[in-house]
C-alpha cells in the first residue's frame, strides 16, 4: 500500500453522555463495516481524549472519531448517509469533517502504510498532525511519565488551532490529532520546543513503541461544527473552506 490515498477524511462526533452504551456498541460492530464501504482503503474507528494529558486518564467519552483512507475521494461523499455516518449521526449532538491530503507519512499503523509514501511538498494554509503509537507494555508507565510536559507546552504552542488525542484502546494505543495554522508552527513545536524536542531524543533509547506511525496533512475543507474538534473559538483560519452541515 504505498500508493497515496486519493483522499483521506477525519469524522468526529459529539455525542451526550446517556449514549454511552450506544457508542460503545458503535465501536465493537462498526470497525467492520467501515473498512467494508465502497472506496475505503483504509479505516480505523477511535476513541478521543481530552488532549489535556494524551495519557490513560484523559479519555473523552462524549467524542468519536473515524479515520478513512479513500481510494477514490468520490466514495467519501457518501459517508455520511452511508451505514457507519447513518448509525453515529442518530446518537450524536454535533459532528464534524475534516478533508485531508497526506503530506508526509512515517511508520506503520496495524502493519500497513495507510497512507502511502507522500512526496511532501510545500502546503498552503492549516495542516493536521497524526501521530499513532502502540505501546511496549513494560514501557508504558515510562512513556505516561514523559508525556505532562509536552501537553504543557502543545497548550500554550503558537499557531495551534485544535487538540486532542485519538486511541483504538483506553491503553497502550495512544495517538494525537493536532491542527496548525501553518506547517511552520507545526515543525517550531516539534523540533524547537524543548520538551516535544527531548522525547523525540528519547524515543529511540526508552523504546517506548512496538510501532509507530507519523503523519502531515494538507487541509483542505473542514465542514461541520468546529467546537467538536476543540478548535480554538477566535481561530477560525480564512484559508479552510468552511462549510456548516
């Protein structure tokens, strides 16, 4: 699979606390039928966080989300009113979507390369950041301990627009969903802020992961309600065509 996705597509619902036990039915039968639809080539349904500590105390259990990698960006047009968006729209209060086209990908997610091998290239306006990670269980409490800082620093990060943290399990697969203004303010955060500098350093010596994946998305639409993101409420980026569903 190392063919980039024709697109890829972030969903991310809100739903209220009583519909717990419909979202969690969500997540044990609709894994399936996602990577079932037509065009799909790549899917994962998640588990948010609040992106306030990335660690196993910060789930989020009013927010969900899916990931699909689309062969054809046609076939994304009808997820919404397709079986999956059908089940998740009934029980939710808000939802939002956010088109994207790979960048950049390093690593892999459950063995593949979901999506592909980007050329990079140059972006244009807000780009999103996904970092996903399985844990090596005897390095987990080691990896928790490292993580306060650098969701200390990401808060306050300049040119961030929108946080949180995504997981296929409450533990042991960790992952993070950020939105930049721009992939400068992205690349300071990750490469000059100290304390997201140092983990980087000490990735390869603590081997905290049995696999990891990187990506960097160029944005091309977000559609929707924004709050459901987190997305800061006076960051609303003029270069994303917006659209409210």
């Amino acid at each position: 699979m190392n063919s980039v996705p024709g697109l890829v597509t972030l969903h991310v619902w809100r739903t209220p606390r009583r519909a717990l036990p419909r979202a969690l039915m969500r997540m044990a039968r609709d894994p399936r039928r996602l990577r079932a639809l037509p065009g799909v080539r790549f899917g994962k349904l998640l588990g948010t966080g609040t992106g306030t500590g990335f660690g196993p105390g910060d789930a989020d259990l009013t927010r969900w989300a899916a990931l699909v990698a689309w062969d054809d960006p046609r076939h994304a047009d009808g997820f919404a009113a397709g079986p999956v968006g059908q089940a998740w729209g009934r029980i939710a209060t808000g939802a939002a979507r956010l088109d994207l086209r790979p960048v950049s990908s390093r690593g892999q997610w459950s063995g593949v390369h979901p999506f592909g091998d980007p050329a990079g290239g140059r972006t244009q306006g807000p780009v999103l950041a996904l970092t996903r990670a399985r844990l090596r269980p005897a390095r987990a409490v080691t990896f928790w301990r490292a993580v306060p800082p650098v969701a200390a620093a990401l808060r306050t990060a300049p040119g961030l627009l929108a946080r949180f943290g995504v997981g296929e399990a409450p533990i042991g697969w960790q992952g993070t969903v950020s939105v930049w203004r721009e992939s400068a303010d992205l690349m300071d955060f990750a490469y000059r802020r100290p304390e997201h500098r140092d983990a980087i350093m000490q990735t390869p010596v603590r081997r905290w992961y049995a696999e990891e994946l990187f990506a960097r998305f160029e944005i091309g639409e977000v559609t929707g309600d924004r709050s459901v993101l987190g997305w800061h409420p006076d960051e609303k980026d003029p270069t994303v065509k917006d659209s409210t569903a």
